[in-house]
C-alpha cells in the first residue's frame, strides 16, 4: 500500500529561537543520513513562503512522499505545513512535525546536549513519518440555526445580529422576560445613559423579529450532536396563562389575593408582588405569569371559592390546567449568554448584610434609585413611620472580589464604575448627603471611565483609601471600622448607609450548562473560553460559543462586543455551511472489539456507542465511533484492553517505533 | 543576614500585601493603642528596619486574636508578622522581666505561672476524677490548662467539668500532674525558633497524647484547643472543644438539665474559639438548653465578637494604654442589653471580663460565668 518513502526533512532556524540553542546545521547533515531521506534542508523561517516554497518544490521535483518539518509546536503551524503538501498533490497527512523549540532549544541552555536531543527528536519523527498513512477530510453540512442560552443583554445583541444576518435563532430564557441584569439598573456608567431606554427597544426587537423564536421561562434540558448538528430540547414551563389570550393588562395582577405580599426577585426583594405577576412594567413578552410556589390555588388546591385572577380576567386567558411543553429543534451552533450572580454578602458577615436593614447591596441601591423600583426612585430606607432619607453614606468596594477569604481573587471590573456612577446619583437625589467611597485601588480603565470618575471626585464624592474591615451598630448609626491608609489612622466612621459594592460571580446554577454543553470552568469558574487572547470567544466545544459575563465579569460595553463576537462566529460557521470533521479520528477493528465498553465511559466528548453487529452469523456487541464526535484525544486508544480501538495517525504501530528511535527501551 | 531577613519577606508572604487596610482597619486594639499592623507589614519589607520595628512597644499590644488574619483579602496573616517580630526581641534577651518569667516558668514547671509542677492537680481534691493510664483506651483525654489548672480565680471551670462528666456518664480520663503547657501563649510572646520552646512542648506533648489509647483529646481552653487543633501536625486522637462534647451529650440526652436558671445571658464569643475555629453554634446551643434561661446577643457577636484582650500573652503584659479597656466596652454593652450573666468559654475572658466588671462596678448586676460553671448549676 505505501510506497517506498521518500522522506524529505527541513530544519527550521525560527531566526535564532532554535539555531541559538541548536546546531541546525549538525542536525539537517544528521537527518540526511537517516534511512528514507531523500532531503534533508535547513532554512531561517520554514513557515514563511519561501520555506514552504522550499518543500512544495522538491516535493514536485524529487518526488517526496514524505515530510518532517522540524520546527515548533505543531499547535503552530502544521495545519501551515499540511496546507502545503496539499497544494504539491500530497495528502496532507503524511506530515510530520519535529518540535525543536518548545520541547528543545526553549528549554535548554547547553548547545551540546541540545543538538543531540534535536537529532533524537528529528530521527522519531523520521521514523513515524514513514508509518504514516492517508486520511481524508470530510465535510458536514451546517443546520442554519443558532440557539442562545440566556436572554440579558450579550443573548439580546448576540440573537439580533445573527437574525438580521437572515438566520434562524432560538433564544432561550430562564426568567419570565428578557433583560437580565441590564434591565434592573437605573442609569449606565460613564455616560448615563438610561438603562431601559437603550435596552427595551432592543428587546421589542427580539419578540419582534421574523427570524427569532423566543423562548422566556423555558429551559434547554438535553443537547446532543455535534458542531453543525446539534440537537435541542427545550422545556417551556407553564406560565398557567394563555399567552395568546394575555394582553397584560394586569388587573389579574391588583385582583390576586397575595397581591403585594411576595417579594418580588426584580427589586431584588424589596418591591412586593402578586402570585400572579409581570416581573417589571417594560418586561418582554408583557404577558403574566403565575408563580407555581406561591399559588394559593396551585399549592393548596383552593384560592377562595374561586380563583380571583380567573374572576378578573377579561380575556380568560388563566389556564390552570396548562402543562409544562417540550419542545425540539436543530441548530448548526450554539451561544452560551447565561451571565452572573452578585456576590452573596452574607458571605462576609462582618459587613452585617442580611442583619442590618440599612446595609444594602448595590444591585438593592440600583432599585432604589430607579423610577420604577419600590420607591418610585427616592432613597428613603425604612418603612412607614420610621422611613428616612439617609445623609451619611459609604460605600464600601470590593466585597467578594480581589478576595482570597471568600475564593474569589479577581477584580470584577464593574463596581468601582457603577459605585461611581450610583454615587453621583444618590447625591443629586440627596444633595445635602455626605458620600463616601472606601477603596483599595480605583480602576477607571475604560473610555470614558476616568473622566467619570474626575467628575464624580469634583462633585464633592470623597474617596477614602482603606477598605473597611467591618460594621457594627452603634444606637441608631452604622459604624464603619476601617484605616485611611493615606494617613495611618484609624477611623470609627458613623453612617446612615452602607452600600456594598458586590462583585460578579459564576452563578450558582452554571453546572446545568457545563453538563448540557461539555464546558469547562477557568480558575475563576466561569466559563472557559478556548484561548484568552485568540480565541475569547470559543469554547473547547466546537461549535459553542461565549457572550458576556458568562465568560467573566464585564462591562455593558464589552458584553455587547462580545455578543457580537460571537454572533460573527457563529455567522462565519453557519454561512460556510459546511464544518470539516478531524480526519485523525479513532477508529475500532470490530474483528477484535469484545464490546466491554470501557471506551465509551472514557471518551469525553460521548463520540463512542456500542452496537449490535453481525459477526458470522453471531450478534456480537462492538464500539463503534462517530466520527463527526471524535475530537482526536486518544484517551480511548490508550485505554482499550484489546488494542481494538486506534487512533488514525497515532496508531500503536506508528508511535512505537517513534518511541523506539528516541532510544526509549521497550 | 540578607537571606534571613529575605526568608522573614518570604515567611509571612509580605510582597502579597495590598495595603488594603483590613487589617488595622479591624484590629480591636486599635481604639486604645498605636498598633498599625497594616503600617507594620508594610514596612517589614524594609529588611534594615525589622530591628527598630521589633523595639516598638506596641508590637505587645497584640492580642494575637487573628481578626486582621481572618480579614485580610490576600491570605497574609499580619499577627504572624507581629510575632515574628516579638521573636526578634525574645533571641536578643530585650523583654519584659515578666515575659521572661513566664516563659522560663514554662521550661523549668511546664506551666506559665512559677507553680510548682507536682501541685497541677491541686484543684482535683476532694473530687472524684477519673485519671487516664498511658496504653490503656479512653472516650475522652481532658487536657485542662494552665491557668485552669492553677488560678482559683477559674479552678471552678474544671471542677465543673468533673461533675458533669461524672454526672453524664462519659468515658474521659484527665491526665494530671503530667500535664504541661500546651505552648499556645509561648508561642504568641514570640518563642519560636526552631530549637525553641514552642517547638519542644509540641514534641514532648505529641508523644505525651500518642501515648494514650484516645479516641479525642478534649481541651477546655479555646487556646489549648487552636493550638492543638492547628499546629500540632502529629496528634493521633481528635481534637475537639469541651463544648462540642457538651453538646453531643445534651443532643444526645445523656445529660438532664433540671434547674431552672432565670437569668438574661449574653454569650460572648472567644476570639480562639470563634474567630478562629469557627465554633460558634455549640456554646449557644449549650445555654438554649437550660431552664429559664433567656438568652440575648451582643450586636457585635459570632464573627465580629470584640476581644476580650486577654491572650497574645497580655497576661504578662500590662498595655500602656490608660484608655477603656476592650472588655470594659464589653461589659458595658452586656449592661446595657439587660443581662445579668456574661458568659463565656475561655478562662481569660473569665479573668478580663471579671475585672472590668469591677472596673465600672457593675458587680451588683451582673457577674461573668464559663459555660461549664452555669452548666454545674444547672445539673444539680
Ligand atoms: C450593581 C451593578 C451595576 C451595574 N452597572 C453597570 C453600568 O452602569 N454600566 C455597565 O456597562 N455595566 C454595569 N453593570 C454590569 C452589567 O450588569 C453587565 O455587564 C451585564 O448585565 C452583562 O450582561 P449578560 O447578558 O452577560 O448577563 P445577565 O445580565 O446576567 O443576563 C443573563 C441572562 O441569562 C439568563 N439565564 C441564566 N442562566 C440561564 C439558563 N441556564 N437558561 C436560560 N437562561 C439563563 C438570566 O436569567 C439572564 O436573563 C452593573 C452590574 C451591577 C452588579
Ligand atoms: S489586610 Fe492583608 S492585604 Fe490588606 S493591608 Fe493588611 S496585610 Fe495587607
Ligand atoms: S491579631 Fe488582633 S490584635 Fe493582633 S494585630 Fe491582628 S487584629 Fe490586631
């Protein structure tokens, strides 16, 4: 089957990454020797054009059947190299690739004992190159689809850029409505801008949009497949209201008889709603919702004599009878634009969170200072008689971020803005107040974002350099214990106000989608994006894609970006139409298969299923591999007790003898 | 030189200082004296001024609570540095006649206050203790304290103890007059070096206990306990608090509270216990149990319990300060929440809260109590 090899060799210089360290010359005059070389050349930069010139010529001219380039890491440049063989007629896999530098000049000071090692490397591959056999690359087509998980801003901007690109998105939200977080916050920083007045029109266009199918208080519950062919399950749960018939007019909201009793999640608590509910006046789709644990008629059977929403209901739209609806659908890619949770400051107990009424959270201050919050926009804490609008106020940052006690050691890269930001907006509420903000370090490193904070300064917000270390209550004040670090001194600081500038965290559900989608967690637990710099936007799930906070803390600026971002790569797959499959696959020889299935629980990306096949006349059971699955790991080849299972390009028959020629004793 | 001073850098971690704050910023003692341990860490890094550092009086002003430890964001232990530095002033012999008495009293006796060590268990006469034999298995190796041991002022926490014990049955064995300090004080006056004192009571109690057949090793003290808990590695048995086994046994009904006691009790946290090592739940179980108790609390309790100021060897050391005292503060706000018993799990918040009781003459409203003394009462 393969014919006699003849092997051609090229020596990268990698300018003086690797001649520095390795003597190419010694190297390439080594590897000319070697059994089946027919070429052996070194050059200054081989994945330059003329050094790729170099093999496509003599692949021509000499009649190469084989190619080693010894180089760098083949994490580098062998899809460089493979474009070149094929474009001299030669199957692409027949290259081999030498790495000379990470695994050899970069790691190794001594001239000497690094030539030898560089020979070594360069006779394994040698010795596999010619082993090598060759494989083709198959297409699959593209299902025109995206599915987005999680409708705040990165899933808004993320499903508006791919519809208007004329394709299909189904755009999946937990909650009642779209806007996530974005849609709870008052103004934005640095140019506060109205919250709602730049993100509801975007979301009218969602439920509007030909080409989005919007799927709020529903949830993905299965995806299988593979890039390009993802298979989707959704749950729409039961809203217990006709959404067709519900023109949220809201009189079933005043009717219900726990009206104003439950606290509602988009104040964060502090607002009060029915059990039957919008979840904020612009929500999209404005239609109700009932809230099957608080129901009186769904959790005790009985709502009086009769439910008083069904009685209100002009349009009878209450169902109570609806059920939870599966739906299913294919897509070509997916983006993952589930978010954050604040941080729980009930985790820093030293604060008081949770025990004291006038310690806030900044996300409970964003609804203060809303117009549509609980307090139509005033800053007055309390209730009743003993409401009051507080005077001295301090903010306090960084709680739960740049914090080892808590496990969360990064910045969150928003509070020191929007403390700036809900600064400047408590005091043009309450000018006579005095505002403090205790810092650490303040990073204003956004445009706009120093100018702001200038602003904020000059606006009379004092910034005091000590992050607090607790508050305690002293009659009807907080005392604020903390160091101006500025001036050594210890401060026992008295407020009517504590503001905690919360940090972002993973949400706390974000291993349903690492389950769902095969995701991994950075350090910091949130999602893992494939490469930090190049690839901030892909996962190591072909085909998944990351928008917003789900990959980290940002910004509304930088989520939009994102979401773009990964719009266009989800774009860029589903206009190709076509994804290529790895061709380095596994693949079993069913002959010697015994069907323990041992590989199937290896594989992580669930590429192996067993079968039933017919084996002379007997069922037998054996793996078998979809190849459009396999990502090439291996994991599978190095388990299989019987040898069945064999990685193309890896096989044991190839990389033994590679192993062999490195001296290695068997 | 340079590489000791550069190890003291890479010791307690110090390039990893942001200069936040938190640490002074929740430092207690701060309110009286002019400790900056943030100041402190900051220029530790400075290797030519370790020495002066080291000379300042108010390194002793330290009450090793670990406040600024548990606070600090990056995971530097500030109240390690000033150890350290106490450190430097113990090897150059520079300290205070009653420091040095204390700690020498420990080489000679194995106890911190120049008694005699055959009279450690003194406090057993007249009472029927079960005492453990090496070899042999016990339930429960009750290590008693020092200062328990010692001090009639609080000889009442152990003698409780007994009874208690004797009364719920439990399989437990003190170990007498064999018993030595467990260095957790020694080691906050800075005695640390690695031939020290410190480390030879840690070796010799180690052998001492793996000598028993324990299943746990009970300290009484809140300092017994963290130190036996975190920094002695080779323990065979189980550490734990006597009030978790108070609290299993009451969980458990092994033991009957009868007598009513109609007080309004507050507890106080200890710094070692809480803080520390996090055991805040059982001592409050402990008095929920008993009759007629009505139990109240200070609004800063649990994590952010205000020292007492009575470990970090202030014990031997008199503070400058003529300020209020942390645990006068202390016992005023139990006063003003109406509470008649100050109780506590520790014998120096027994001492310090006893005199500032006095200190702001409130002896006609309230007294304080360890938990196993109210606990004695209550099992009559
Ligand atoms: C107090 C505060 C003030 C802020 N102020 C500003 C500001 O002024 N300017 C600024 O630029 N940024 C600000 N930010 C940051 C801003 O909130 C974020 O940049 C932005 O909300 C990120 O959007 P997102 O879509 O990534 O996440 P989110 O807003 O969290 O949206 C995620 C959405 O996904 C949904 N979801 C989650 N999991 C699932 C699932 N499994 N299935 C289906 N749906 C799911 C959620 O319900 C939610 O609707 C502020 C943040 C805070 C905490
Ligand atoms: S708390 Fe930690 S990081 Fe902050 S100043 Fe103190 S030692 Fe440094
Ligand atoms: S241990 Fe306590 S007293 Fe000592 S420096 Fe730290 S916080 Fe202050």
């Amino acid at each position: 089957m393969n014919s006699k090899p003849k092997i051609g060799v090229y020596v990268c210089h990698c300018g003086i990454n690797i001649s520095k360290t390795v003597d190419v010359d010694a190297v390439t005059e080594y590897a000319s020797q070697l059994p089946g070389v027919k070429v052996a050349r070194n050059y200054s930069y081989m994945c330059s054009d003329p050094g790729q010139l170099l093999i496509k010529e003599d692949i021509k001219k000499q009649g190469l059947n084989r190619v080693v380039v010894a180089s760098c890491s083949p994490r580098m440049h062998e899809l460089t190299f493979r474009k070149a063989l094929a474009e001299a007629g030669l199957n692409p896999y027949y290259l081999e690739m030498a790495n000379l530098r990470e695994q050899c000049s970069w790691v190794h000071a001594d001239r000497e004992e690094a030539t030898a090692k560089a020979k070594k490397i360069v006779a394994s591959a040698v010795a596999k190159v010619r082993l090598l056999e060759p494989l083709e690359e198959k297409e699959v087509e593209v299902e025109p689809a995206t599915l987005i998980i999680g409708g705040g801003i990165a899933g808004i901007q993320a499903a508006l850029d791919i519809a208007n690109a004329g394709y299909k998105v189904f755009l999946v939200e937990k909650t009642p409505s779209l806007g996530g977080k974005m849609s709870k916050l008052d103004k934005t920083f640095p140019t506060l801008d109205c919250s709602a007045c730049i993100l509801t029109p975007k979301m009218v266009d969602v439920a509007s949009h030909p080409n989005i199918e919007l799927m709020t208080y529903s949830q993905v519950e299965e995806v299988t497949g593979y890039v390009g062919n993802f298979q989707v399950k959704v749950r729409k749960k039961a809203r217990f209201v006709d959404v067709d018939k519900c023109t949220g007019c809201g009189i079933c909201g005043e009717e219900c008889r726990l009206a104003g009793r439950i606290p509602n999640e988009f104040d964060e608590g502090m607002g009060k709603r029915g059990a039957i509910y919008l979840p904020f006046p612009q929500a999209v789709p404005a239609k109700y919702t009932i809230d099957p644990e608080r129901c009186l008629f769904l959790t005790r059977g009985k709502c009086g004599k009769s439910p008083k929403c069904v009685d209100a209901c002009p349009a009878g739209a209450i169902d109570f009878e609806q059920k939870d609806e599966i739906v299913e659908f294919k897509v070509g890619a997916i983006i993952v634009a589930t978010g954050y949770d604040v941080f729980d400051a009930t985790r820093k107990p030293e604060y008081g969170y949770g025990q004291y009424k006038n310690v806030l959270t900044a996300l409970e201050l964003e609804r203060l200072v809303s117009a549509s919050g609980p307090t139509g926009g005033q800053v007055v804490l309390g209730e009743g008689e003993s409401a009051f609008v507080p005077k001295e106020i301090a903010f306090i940052q960084c709680v739960g971020s740049r914090d080892k006690s808590v496990g969360n050691e990064y910045c969150s890269r928003v509070c020191c803005m929007y403390t700036a930001k809900l600064a400047h907006l408590v005091k043009e509420k309450i000018p006579e107040a005095n505002v403090r903000v205790y810092y650490m370090d303040v990073r204003a490193f956004g445009k706009g974002f120093e100018e702001f904070y200038d602003r904020v300064r000059r606006e009379g917000v004092r910034y005091i350099r000590g992050n607090p270390s607790e508050a305690f209550k002293r009659g009807d004040k907080l005392v604020i214990k903390a160091e101006d670090t500025l001036t050594a001194k210890t401060l026992e600081d008295e407020v009517d106000l504590v503001v905690l500038s919360v940090g972002l965290e993973p949400r706390k559900d974000a291993r349903e989608i690492i389950d769902l989608l095969r995701l991994s967690q950075s350090a910091d637990k949130f999602y893992l994006e494939a490469h930090p710099k190049l690839a901030p936007v892909d996962t190591a799930t072909d085909g998944v894609y990351l928008a917003g906070c789900a990959q980290g803390p940002k910004d509304i600026p930088d989520t939009v970006a994102q979401a773009k971002g990964a719009a266009s790569s989800a774009l860029i797959l589903l206009s190709s139409g076509k994804v290529k499959v790895q061709a380095q696959v596994s693949s079993v020889d069913e002959a010697t298969c015994r069907g323990c299935g041992y590989c199937v629980e290896i594989c992580p990306y669930g590429a192996i299923e067993l079968v039933t096949v017919n084996r002379f006349g007997h069922k037998v059971t054996v793996a078998r591999v979809n190849e459009a699955l396999c990502k090439g790991c291996g994991a599978c080849a190095a388990g299989c007790l019987s040898g069945s299972i064999q990685q193309k390009s890896f096989k044991d028959s190839q990389i033994l003898p590679q192993i062999a020629a490195l001296g290695v004793k068997q | 030189m340079n590489t000791e001073l550069q190890s003291f850098i890479q010791k307690y971690d110090l390039l990893g200082c942001v200069q936040c704050g938190r640490c002074t910023g929740g430092c207690p003692v701060t309110v009286r004296t002019n400790l900056n341990v943030r100041r402190i860490v900051y220029d530790s890094i400075n290797e030519s001024m370790l020495e002066d550092l080291a000379k300042l009086p108010e390194i002793w002003d330290c009450t090793t609570c670990n406040t600024c430890a548990v606070r600090c964001p990056k995971g530097l232990k500030p109240v390690e540095v000033l150890i350290g530095l106490r450190n430097i002033m113990v090897e150059s012999g520079i300290i205070q006649p009653t420091v040095r008495d204390a700690l020498e009293s420990v080489f000679r006796e194995g106890n911190p206050w120049n008694k005699p060590k055959a009279r450690r268990s003194d406090w057993m006469e007249g009472l029927e203790v079960k005492i453990a034999e090496p070899g042999k298995k016990v339930e429960n190796l009750i290590f008693v304290c020092c200062t328990i041991a010692y001090d009639p002022k609080v000889q009442v926490i152990a003698k409780n103890l007994v009874k208690v014990l004797n009364k719920a049955g439990v399989d437990y064995g003190f170990i007498g007059d064999d018993e030595v300090c467990c260095g957790s004080e020694v080691y906050a006056m800075g005695e640390l070096g690695e031939e020290g004192l410190f480390e030879m009571l840690v070796e010799d109690n180690t052998e001492l206990f793996n000598s028993y057949e324990a299943e746990r090793i009970v300290a009484i003290s809140p300092h017994c306990y963290s130190v036996f808990k975190n920094q002695y590695p080779d323990l065979k048995a189980e550490v734990i608090h006597y009030t978790q086994l108070l609290k299993e046994l009451l969980a458990d009904n092994k033991l009957e509270l009868k007598k009513e006691l109609s007080q309004k009790i507050v507890f106080h946290d200890p710094c070692y216990l809480g803080k520390q090592n996090n055991i805040f739940d059982e001592p409050r179980y402990i008095l929920s149990q008993i009759p007629g108790v009505e139990l109240v609390e200070f609004d800063r309790s649990r994590e952010r319990s205000l020292c007492c100021e009575g470990g970090g060897g202030k014990m031997w050391v008199e503070s400058e300060s003529r300020k209020e005292r942390l645990a006068e503060i202390r016992v005023k706000d139990a006063d003003e929440l109406g509470a008649t018993l100050l109780a506590v799990a520790c014998p120096f918040c027994v001492l310090t809260f006893d005199d500032a009781i006095k200190a702001k003459g409130l002896e006609e409203k309230m007294r304080v109590a360890e938990i196993t003394e109210i606990l004695g009462e209550a099992v009559e």
